[in-house]
C-alpha cells in the first residue's frame, strides 16, 4: 500500500506544487492515497459535462461521422500532449492533465458557431464566454456533492480552466480574475494547457479536414510544417497507402511541434530560472511557447486552417443550421422557462428573483450550453413543435 506519499516529488521548484497550493474554496481533508491536483482530474473525469462532450461538435458535426474529433476525444488528445510536456519539463502531470481535460466542458453544442449564437443572445445579459461557463460548470453546475456546489477544484486547477475573460467578468472573480486586470501569468501547467490544445486540435483538424476531402493533400503542401513531413515520408515510403501516409505525417507533425515547445520552454526556465509559481505568475509573458521559426510553422497552419477549413461553405453551411436551433431554444425558453426540465426552470427563476432579466437569460444559458448536438436539435423539435 502506497499512502503517505509526496505528491510534489521530483518536481522542479517552479511547479505548481500541492504544498504551496491556493487550496479549494471550500476546505476539504486530504485525500488519503491521491494528491489533490490527482483528485481534481478525477473529479473532473466523474462530471456529467464531461460525458456530456462525447457528443459535442469540435469542428465536423457529431452527426456527420463516428472518424470524427468530438469534444471529448479533443479534449483527451489535448491531455496526452499536456501530459507529455508537462512530464518532460518536471512540472505536474496531474494538474495538467485536470486542466485539459476540463478545459472545453463549458463548450456549447455545435462547436464555435455555437458559442458565437449563444454570446449574441446573451448580449444584453451580460455575454457567453465559454471558458467562463468551463469555470462556472466545475464551481457552481456541476451537482455531486453534500457539502457544496460545483466540484471544489483547487485554485491552479481553475486558474488553468480560465484561460482569457473579458476584463468586466475579471473584476467579478476575485483573486482568480486579478491575472487579466494587472496582465500577469498563470503557472506554467496552465500555460502548457493552453498550447497543447492549440497543438492539438491544429493537428487533429488536418486529419479530419483530410477524411471529408474539405482540403487535400495538395492543399496542405502550401503549408512549411506539412509539406516537410510530406517531403520526407515520401521519400521514405513512396508506395505507401494514402491514409498510413497522411497518419505517418500526423504523428511526425505533432512530435516535431511538442519538441519544439518542450525545447524552447526548457531553454526560457533556464535563462528565468523562476523560484517559484509566484515568481513565474509575475512575469509578463508567458514562459511556455514555441521557438521563433516553431511558431511561424504553428501559426502558418493555423491560419491555413481558419480560410481553408473553419470558412470553408460546408462548415459555414453547419453554422447556419446551429444559429437557428439555438437561437430557437433560446428565445422559446426566455419567453416561457417552464418549458425547461423543472431543475433548470427553478435555477433561471431563483437567478432571476436576484438580478432580473438577466439572471433568467443566465439560467437560459446554462440549459443551453449544457446540451449535446443531438439534445439541442431533440429540445428544439420538442419546442418548435408545442408552439
Ligand atoms: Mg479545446
């Protein structure tokens, strides 16, 4: 039996560490065989918004094909590659990964094109920012425990999951919002989160772009990361089967890019040499990123990605479709919240004895941003029909 153990063993002085932790709003003993960033993960890894991803749309809607990335697959790959990082420069593996995994849990259904209908309704309620609703689905939605609200996640847990707020929503979060009003850090697990997800979900769109033939093999070779790797494997394997080709690539893609930030992330410790995660929360940039040419590849495909595959008419065709569906929910349910399932309507009407309109609209939202592709279009057929 392994109790007692040091959670913070073999980790480098400016780690996020469970002895120095900002500690959880509500006081908990200690686990007896986890560390709590441990306990975090897990407890992010029981929630039902995390299931919940499964079927919700990263950028090809759930419904157009099982090969598909969903959220939770994203969000997975995103935890492997925070992992991997995170393990080669000593700092915490488990806070990493509870911040990756959390950190979509508050997306809404139908991917960006949702989020972006949900903040135009929420306009004059005060907005939808989906990091902010991944905050408030770990601190205030999620209903699994006696003693409080929420899953009562360690403070550099939640640090990581809010990675940009607007300045307004800043001032209303307390030490949590200080970073964005003073433009300062948050520790480098946080940071290592931020990019994995970025690295990730580059990478797994052009596996995805490449399975709908949205974009081709010819179209990607426009870009330096792809066309390198393209080069090479080519001239390594030149009979080798389209598909093990394109994964080959993959793979070689997203080694090339993680080393590149492990390495150039290495390089700025030893020049910073911070003391601690206080010393590194105080810089005022970011410590974790890509070499100089590492980023010029990474932003390259980025924006290949942005015009070639987000804007392409099919994925803009989807955006129409998720703008009415929720736009419908949303308004049917503002008018009438007793057509939401009766926990639901009792939130809204309880935020909406305290601050109006708005608190109503906020109960909205949270219904709203909680559903799944497929419960969105169910609930906007159960409505549209009752009308
Ligand atoms: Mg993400």
């Amino acid at each position: 039996m392994r109790k007692d153990r040091d959670p913070d063993a073999g980790l480098a002085p400016y780690a996020a560490l469970v002895a120095t932790s900002h500690g959880r709003r509500y006081p908990e003993p200690p686990a007896e065989y986890r560390g709590e960033f441990q306990r975090d993960r897990d407890r992010v890894v029981h929630s039902s918004a995390f299931r919940r991803l499964i079927y919700k749309t990263q950028v090809f809607l759930n419904h157009e094909g099982d090969m598909y990335r969903t959220r939770l697959t994203h969000s997975l790959e995103v935890a492997q590659i925070g992992r991997s990082v995170a393990s080669a420069l000593a700092l915490s593996e488990p806070l990493t990964e509870a911040i990756c995994l959390a950190h979509d849990l508050g997306h809404t259904p139908f991917g960006h094109a949702g989020q972006d209908v949900l903040n135009e309704c929420m306009r004059e309620y005060g907005g939808f920012e989906h990091n902010l609703q991944s905050l408030r689905v770990v601190d205030e939605l999620e209903e699994r425990y006696a003693q409080f609200r929420g899953l009562n996640l360690s403070f550099e847990t939640r640090e990581g999951i809010l990675k940009h707020c607007s300045l307004a929503n800043a001032r209303q979060l307390g030490e949590l919002g200080r970073r964005f009003i003073r433009r300062r850090q948050p520790g480098l697990e946080a940071q290592i989160a931020d990019l994995a997800d970025a690295i990730a979900y580059n990478n797994h769109d052009v596996d995805d772009g490449l399975r709908s033939g949205l974009v081709t093999v010819d179209d990607l070779c426009e870009v330096t990361l792809f066309a390198r790797h393209h080069a090479a494997v080519n001239s390594a394997y030149p009979n080798l089967p389209q598909r093990r080709m394109i994964h080959e690539i993959g793979r070689r893609m997203i080694g090339d890019v993680v080393n590149d930030l492990i390495e150039a992330t290495a390089r700025r410790l030893v020049d910073e040499n911070p003391a601690s995660i206080g010393a590194v929360r105080g810089m005022p940039q970011p410590l974790v990123g890509f070499s100089e040419a590492g980023n010029a590849e990474h932003l390259e495909l980025k924006k290949f990605l942005r015009t070639r595959l987000y804007r392409h008419e099919h994925i803009e065709g989807q955006r129409i479709g998720a703008a009415r569906v929720l736009q419908g929910l949303f308004d049917g349910f503002m008018q009438d919240v007793t057509r939401m399932p009766v926990e639901h309507r009792d939130a809204a009407l309880a935020m909406e004895a305290v601050s109006g309109t708005a608190g109503r609209a906020r109960g909205v939202a949270d219904y709203v941003a909680g559903m799944t592709d497929r419960y969105a279009f169910q609930e906007h057929a159960r409505i549209s029909g009752s009308v």
